[in-house]
C-alpha cells in the first residue's frame, strides 16, 4: 500500500479547503502508520512452513514484535539448514555423501552429523535393533505416496543389510565406513527431535521464552503459555480427535503412529507404513501408536521410534530405564496403556 503525495505543482496559496483537510488527513495516516510499524509491541506470532517432508509450526510470544520476528526467522532458516544437511534426497548433503562413499569409505563427517550417529547406534544398541537407521537399505524401495514396496524377493536380499553394527564411526576422527556395500541410512527417526531441540536452544537466546514448535510428529513447548502450562492433545490414530490432552511446560511429545504415512496393499489388505521392524524388513504392526513425552526432543524421537518397533510389552519395559521418560500406547482397539509415571497413584 502506498500513499500518492499532493502534487508539486499546486502551490500551497491555491489549494482550497478541501486540499487543506485531504493532506491533513493524509498526514496523519502517514504518521499513525509509522507510529504503527516501528512501534514495537508485544504480540503473538505464528508461522507455518513446509520442511522436512512434513508440516512445521512455530508460534512464539514476542514482548517486542521486532524482535519475535527476528527469533522467527532465525528459527526457519535454522531448521532449512538442518533439513540441507540432513535430507537423504538432496545429492549436495552430507548424508547423501556418505550414503555415496561411505562403503568401503572412510568419510570425516561434521561434529553435527557424528553426534546424530553417534546417539542413533547407542539406541541402535540399547533397543537390540529395533532402531535402526540402516532401516534405509531396504526402506528406499517403499513409496508410500505411490503406493509401493518391495517384493519379497528384494525383502529377502536386503534384510541383511539392515544392521547398524556394520557402521564404524570413529568418534576421535569422525571417520565413518559401512562394512556393507548395500548400507544405505537415513535418520528421519531422529532428525526433527534433534531439529525441535535446536530451536528449544536457540529461541530463549534471543529473548524469546514461551513458545511451541511442531515438526510432524515431533513437539516441543519452550517455557509455559503465559502462565498457563500447554496443552498438547494426542490424537486417537483412527480418527482426528485429540484423544488425551496433556498440560506440558519446557517439554518434549514424540508421537509415532501408522497413519502418517501409509497405504493399504490392495492384495493383502495390510496397512503398509513407514516404521520398519529391522527383523522382518516390513511395517512394525504390534500398535497403532506410541507417544513419548520428556524434557528433551532429541530423546523422545528416537524412544517414540524405537518403542512403536518394539510394541507394548517390551516397548514399557524399556522406557521404565529412561529417567523422566515416559510413554503412551494405542493398541489396534483403541485401548490406552501408560507407563509407569503416568499412572494414577494408588
Ligand atoms: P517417527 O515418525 O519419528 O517414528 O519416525 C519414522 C521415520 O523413522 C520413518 O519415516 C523413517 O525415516 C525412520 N525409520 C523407520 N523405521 C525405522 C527404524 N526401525 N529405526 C530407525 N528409523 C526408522
Ligand atoms: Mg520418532
């Protein structure tokens, strides 16, 4: 919008009462505008954006609008470099590189790639495989947009490639080789927890102490609701209500389910998703969902993960081992089951 000067020509003796009146009014539009704009204030704002495959949410409360606009920028373009870093399909990333070069390798990878492999073996190792992010070997063959998946051919001869104990990382060097030349990784299990945190970080820096950030099924709330703690709703995962409402402050949710992205195979009926059980090389189907809730996002997504490829019974088992972890399961009925810290005292 823009606002036409009075013209030069008419010299200020000629303008009648009309002229007058129309250029005071115009001056003060001008002067309530700018007085508007450059006047901070404090306010709530919200962005959503496309990253990750997924729908991102960011709402933030600003005491300076200013200011919450720069912290909201510098979010967005934090998390495009996390995505540019991360992403399996885009050739110039580092994760591509090394899917690339990383048989019989070595690749020196960056600190922040390390650390991200690094914390993906150790749940590797603490779940006995049930994650895993050589999960990729065989998992490019399934495109659940299109509706595909490998044939049990392929299913037979990739399996075997699904194994993180064939990745070396040298946490010294930060030197990284596959022992398999069908290893392929990708990290979606863990990625936008560690990219929910980051932000968690990076916001209270610049001055910004209540907001959310949703990434898919990864959440993250910074601070309380002005307060007021947050509610964040779990969905039943056969329909979009908002099943169980929780009341969170500075806290992470995790939710995995097999309504994200899925198809149901037209000769079986089986619902074919994204979660791969590593021992079968097919969608994990012991629940519909898992949720996972704790102080940190770089946890609660790979638990979420891990714990829906493990099912109910030893999915609870392992999360009574994390401290301030804690985790919520839908089975195929419906029925909720709560680990430990959840429950009502008796
Ligand atoms: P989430 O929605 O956080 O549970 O993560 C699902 C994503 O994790 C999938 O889209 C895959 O990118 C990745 N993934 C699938 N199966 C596994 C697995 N067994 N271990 C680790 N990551 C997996
Ligand atoms: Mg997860």
């Amino acid at each position: 919008m823009f606002f036409s000067a009075p013209s030069a020509r008419k010299s200020h003796q000629k303008r009648d009462k009309n002229d007058r009146a129309s250029t005071r009014h115009i001056l003060l539009a001008v002067a309530f505008l700018f007085g508007h704009s450059l006047q901070a204030h404090a306010e709530w704002q919200y962005e959503e954006h496309y990253i990750f495959g997924t729908s991102v949410t960011i709402q933030l409360w600003a005491d300076d609008s200013l200011q919450g606009k720069k912290a909201m920028d510098a979010a967005v373009s934090e998390l495009w470099r996390i995505h540019n870093a991360l992403s399996p399909l885009i050739d110039s990333t580092e994760l591509f590189q090394l899917n690339t070069n990383g048989h019989p390798g070595p690749v020196v990878v960056s600190e922040e790639l390390a650390m991200l492999l690094d914390k993906s073996l150790f749940y590797g190792a603490t779940s006995e495989g049930a994650f895993d992010i050589t999960f990729a070997s065989l998992g490019y063959l399934y495109d659940y947009r299109e509706g595909k998946k490998p044939t049990a051919e392929e299913v037979a001869k990739l399996k075997s490639a699904i194994d993180f104990t064939k990745i070396e990382l040298n946490p010294e060097t930060r030197e990284v080789r596959f022992l398999d030349p069908r290893i392929k990784i990708d990290l979606g299990g863990i990625a936008k927890g560690y990219a929910v945190e980051k932000i968690a970080e990076l916001l209270p820096e610049l001055g910004i102490n209540s907001a959310t950030i949703s990434a898919g099924g990864d959440s993250r709330v910074i601070g309380d609701k002005r307060g007021q703690p947050w509610i964040v709703g779990i969905r039943n995962p056969r329909s979009e209500e908002s099943a169980i409402r929780i009341p969170l402050e500075d806290f992470a949710i995790s939710t995995s389910g097999d309504y994200e992205r899925f198809f149901i195979d037209s000769e079986t009926g089986e619902r074919i998703h994204h979660i791969i059980n590593p021992s079968t090389g097919k969608s994990a189907s012991d629940v519909a969902s898992v949720s996972v809730i704790g102080p940190s996002g770089f946890e609660t997504d790979p638990l979420s993960t891990t714990l829906f490829v493990l099912g109910r019974e030893k999915g609870l088992s392992l999360i009574e081992q994390f401290k301030d972890y804690d985790a919520i399961f839908f089975d195929h009925q419906g029925k909720v089951h709560f680990s430990s810290g959840l429950m009502p005292p008796e």
